[in-house]
C-alpha cells in the first residue's frame, strides 16, 4: 500500500476543496480524515480514497 500522507498532515479535498487532517490509513487506500464543520461547529470524521485528496499549502 503506498502512504502518499503522514498522520496529522493536513490535505485538501479535490471534491469540494475542505482542508482536513490526516488521522490514519485504511485498507484498500482510504484514508480516515477529519475537518471542522462551520454550520454545526462540530468536527466530523469521513473515510475518503486518497486518490481525492491533494497536499494543502
């Protein structure tokens, strides 16, 4: 499995463009992350292929 991000990187989503941090890999190259969510102010948790995600600057 190749790891393209560390634990505790930040990313970006290339489907809507969120800034979220990386918390761990997930078989099959998907990889757990979580974000700030402005509307709820809660952090959120989501499982996405980490084909949709690029390095935040």
């Amino acid at each position: 499995m190749r790891k393209l991000f560390s634990k505790g990187e930040r990313v970006r989503s290339k489907i809507d463009g969120k800034v979220m941090e990386v918390l761990k890999y997930i078989k099959n190259n998907f990889v757990e992350v979580r974000w700030f969510d402005l509307e709820k102010k809660e952090i959120r948790v989501r499982r996405i292929k980490e084909d949709k995600l690029s390095k935040a600057l």
